[in-house]
C-alpha cells in the first residue's frame, strides 16, 4: 500500500495565511486608523468638490451612396471608426461647435470645450457617443448639442469637397477630349477615311463615360449621419455621490490599515505566532491563560469553583505530570524572561495547587530574593509551621531554612511553602548547601518540588538553580516577548545544563498586589511588622557578601526575624 504524504504544518499554505491574518489582527489600532482616514477621505471628496453633470448624445455615422435603397448597399463602406473618433475631437470641429455656441451667447474657447468633451464607440457599431461634462445641466446639454452637430457638419463639408475635387478632376480630363472631338468632326467633314471615324467613335465613349461620373458624382446622398439620440439635460450630478464614496473610502482605508499592519508585522520583534515561539524557545506550549477577573486578594484560583483558569492550570500539571523528562526528576524551575515576576509567581502557586490537588507532596521555593512578593500575595492562605528537624540543626537561621509555611488550598489540600527574604548576598544564598537538600527532597516518591526564580534576563539566579532543578518552564506574554530573547533563553538553559520544559502564555492579567510603601520601608528599618507567615518579617543576615561574586548587591540593611 502507498504511503500518504502528509504534508508538514510548517508548509500548510492555508494555515499560514490564517495564522499570517490572525497576527495582523493584532494591530487593530492601526487597521481602525486606515479606515477612518479612508472614510474621512472619501467623505471630503464628495463634500468638498463641486458638482458636475453630463449630457450623453449618439451620431450614427454613414458614407456617402448614391442609393441607399439598392441591393448589397451598405453604410459602412469606407469608414474607420477609429480615424472618426480623432475627428470628433479635433480642433476644427471645436471651432465650429464654439462658434456656434457664441451666437447663443456662451463664450469658450474651442481648447476648454473640447477639455469637457469624452467621444466613444460601442463595440461593433458605427456610433459615436459625445458625453459632455459642465457645471450646469443646460450647459453640458447644449455643448453635447454643438459639438455633435459641428461633427456631422465638418464630416458633410469634409465629403462634398470630395465629391467637387473629383468632378473638377473629371471635368479636367473632359475638355481635351471634346477639343479633339470637335476636330475630327471636321476632318470627317472633308471626306475623311475610315480611321478617323473609328477615333472620333472611341472619343465620344470616352466623353460619355466621363460625364457619367460626374453625373454619379452630383448624385451621391452626402447625409454624414444622424443623431439618433439628442442630449438632454441632466437631472442630477454625475459622479459616485457620498454613499460610494464613503463604500469606497472605506475599502481603500482597510487595505491602507491592512498595509500599515504588515509593515508593523515584519518590523515587529514580539513573538507573531505560537509557532514562532515554540521554535524560538525549543520547547512546547504547556498552555494559555485566559483573561479572568481574579477574586481580591489571592492569587490562587485552584480552589475557586467554576474557574477557566483553574482547569488550564490544572491541565498544565496534568501535562507536566504525564512528561518524561519532568516524572524522572520532579522538579520545575519557574521564571519569566523579563521585566516582573508577578505572573510567574501566580503559575508557580497555582501549579503547586494543582499537584497538591492531584496528591503529590508539594514544596513551592520562592527562589526570588530580590523583590520576595509571594507569601504576602497569598495572604491568610499561608501559615507559618515548623521547619524540619535537619534544617533547625544545620541552618543558621537565614534563607531557605529560616522558615516554612504551610498554603491550605479550599477543597483541594495544601502544600509546602518556602518564602524569600531579601539577602545581602543573594549568589551564596542560593548556591547553599540547604537549597540543595531542599531540592532534592523531590527525589522521594510523591514529591514535586517548584522553585519560583526571578527573570533570567534580568538576573542570573534562574542560571544558579539550573543545574539542581533541570526542567524550566518559561511564563510570559507573547505581545511583549521578543523572538531574541526566547532564542537566548533557550542557549543559557541548555549552556547550563537544564531544558526547557515549555511555555506558559498569560494574557496581561492584572497584577499582584504591590507591595506598599509603609511596609516597605519598615522592613528597611528593621522594625517589627506582620510577615508573610503571620510572624516578623525575616531572619537577621550574617556573613561577608564578599566571599563570592554577587550577582547584583543589595544595599538594604539586613532584616532580623
């Protein structure tokens, strides 16, 4: 059996077209912009110019014939249509259609008239069509009135000075012959011989038939035509009037919009298509985010009945959980390219949602120790519980074994949480001995450990952890992403020795509740204020920043607990 060939989505001419269409879809400013300027034009074309009209007159053109009535006669003998349409329009026949017009009291110049005049021929007919176009009625009509009378009538003096030329030719070449005529009468007179009678016989012939075409000559019908169809004047302007025009303002302003859209397309870096980022990132698409109104003060919508963004956060785990390359280690590193992490820490709770959901033992290490934002964005979900033991013997006190909290989901269980403190060393922070052991604690049967990294653009924190969490899942907004920085993302996961597990696309949903001022600044102070926990704020940092090259040093004080 013959194998079918499936051609390859990549070359599908008609879904890239659709796709191509749905991307310039995307700048609807821009289409919106091009068909107002094209309505606004149209509309300015028809308000602002003056109005014109035409009157239409036909002339039947015929030859002249000496019997129009005689079998196999016929009026188009001798007629170029096309010689007869420059005629229509010479100067000569726009002199006598202006002359004819000053004696009805219309000054113009035979080059203006003829600027207005428009002659045509119907296909396969001896008509010509004058359509003229003035600024009145009674003008268009009575200039398409004179100047298809000047026509036939330059067109019957142009075949009568034919006719006269022809007969003086004729009548020329008559008056020798009656000369020699005349003569030869004498010589027969004189008893003349049989030659000379037979010349004189072949002279009057020839005299005869010359005088027959003069005859035939003064006989011809010169009629140069009829006007079968007299201007009138019009009734109402010519042109497309406002309707069309704005139709047609319109139509022209959509192709100037859609023209606008490509150009912006093809200068445009942003990501243009799923397809583009999925091969600019090296990874699948785990999912998209749809737009939805989170309830007030919480950033988890598993446990929210009802959510469209729960089921697709609960369908990216599902996906997760049935991958490979995640179920050998369990582990999923989650960050975004750049700019905030505010929606990157939203798919990292909801996902450590979801697995607690599913039945796994879930620890969420939020890894961002340069804005820590999660705990307080979780609110009263979070609850501060004890450490375990080997973190209360081996640490110090200071970030990740300082302190836990336990996130209770609404009718779906809870999980583990680590939350960041601000560190004054943050590349030692994180290239500690307890991350290390507080990530491998997803190498025990049901864990799965999510560890929530600042933009790896941004910072190279996300770099730090790759080596100890391999799989990475990348969370972002296509309209903001640049195909760039997805393909130098991908080169500095797989230089570090980690891959890209896929993408999690959000559609610029609101933003976590930012951290206030107050707060802030008594965190700065080191005063006594609600942590994310319930408790103080932080454990006190100790050491020299020195001893390892910081990725970007922090000048906040350090914070006790």
């Amino acid at each position: 059996m013959t194998p079918a060939n499936r051609i390859p989505d990549d070359q599908d001419e008609p879904a890239l077209l659709r796709d191509q269409f749905r991307q310039l879809l995307r700048y609807r400013a821009l289409l919106a912009a091009g068909v107002v300027i094209g309505l606004f034009g149209g509309g300015f074309l028809a308000l602002s110019g003056e109005d014109t009209y035409t009157a239409t007159g036909e002339v039947l053109v015929r030859s002249a014939i000496s019997d129009p009535f005689a079998a196999g006669a016929s009026a188009d003998k001798g007629i170029n249509i096309g010689s007869e349409r420059q005629t229509a329009v010479s100067d000569t026949v726009g002199t006598l259609a202006a002359a004819t017009l000053l004696k009805a009291g219309d000054d113009v110049t035979a080059r203006d008239l003829l600027a207005g005049i428009q002659v045509t021929n119907p296909p396969n007919t001896l008509t010509l069509r004058f359509a003229y176009t003035g600024a009145t009625p009674e003008q268009a009509r009575a200039r398409a009135e004179a100047l298809a009378n000047a026509y036939l009538t330059h067109r019957k003096a142009r075949t009568e000075d034919s006719i006269k030329n022809m007969s003086d030719g004729y009548r020329a070449q008559l008056g020798p012959l009656e000369e020699k005529r005349d003569l030869l009468e004498k010589q027969i007179g004189a008893g003349a011989d049989n030659d000379v009678t037979s010349a004189r016989a072949n002279i009057i012939v020839s005299i005869s038939e010359l005088s027959r075409k003069i005859s035939e000559l003064k006989a011809l019908d010169t009629t140069p035509g009829y006007l079968n169809k007299k201007p009138v004047a019009p009734t109402s302007p010519t042109g497309p009037g406002l309707p069309l025009l704005l139709g047609l303002g319109g139509v022209v302003g959509l192709a100037l919009g859609l023209l606008l859209s490509w150009v912006r397309l093809v200068f445009d870096p942003a990501v243009r298509s799923t397809r583009e980022l999925v091969r600019s990132l090296g990874g699948p698409l785990l999912g998209t985010l749809p737009r939805e109104r989170a309830a007030t003060g919480t950033v988890l919508a598993i446990g929210r009945g009802g959510s469209r963004l729960a089921e697709e956060y609960r369908a990216v785990a599902f996906r997760l959980a049935y991958d490979p390359e995640f179920a050998e280690r369990r582990r999923l590193l989650v960050t975004s390219p750049r700019g905030d992490n505010q929606e990157a820490a939203a798919a990292a709770a909801n996902l450590a949602a979801a697995f607690a959901e599913m039945g796994r033992d879930v620890l969420l290490v939020e890894a961002d120790l340069r804005t820590p934002s999660l705990a307080r964005a979780l609110g009263s979900a979070a609850h501060e519980v004890r450490p375990p033991r080997w973190a209360a013997e081996e640490g110090d006190g200071n970030w990740p074994t300082g302190g836990r909290a336990n996130v209770d989901v609404p009718g779906s269980g809870a999980f583990a949480l680590i939350p960041g403190t601000t560190v004054d060393n943050v590349p030692r922070a994180l290239t500690s001995t307890p991350v290390g052991r507080i990530v491998a604690e997803a190498d025990r049967p049901g864990s799965v450990v999510i560890v929530l990294a600042p933009p790896v653009l941004s910072y190279a924190d996300a770099v730090a952890l790759v080596d100890r969490v391999e799989g990475v899942m990348i969370v972002c907004d296509p309209r903001e992403v640049h195909r760039s920085d997805l393909e130098r993302i991908r080169e500095i996961i797989g230089a570090s020795g980690g891959s890209v597990l896929g993408a999690l696309l959000h559609p610029g949903r609101r933003r976590l509740r930012p951290v206030r001022r107050s707060t802030s600044a008594r965190r700065r102070t080191g005063g006594d204020g609600p942590g994310p926990t319930g408790g103080p704020e932080g454990p006190e940092i100790t050491g020299d920043p020195t001893e390892t090259l910081g990725l970007r040093s922090l000048t906040l004080p350090a914070v006790r607990r």
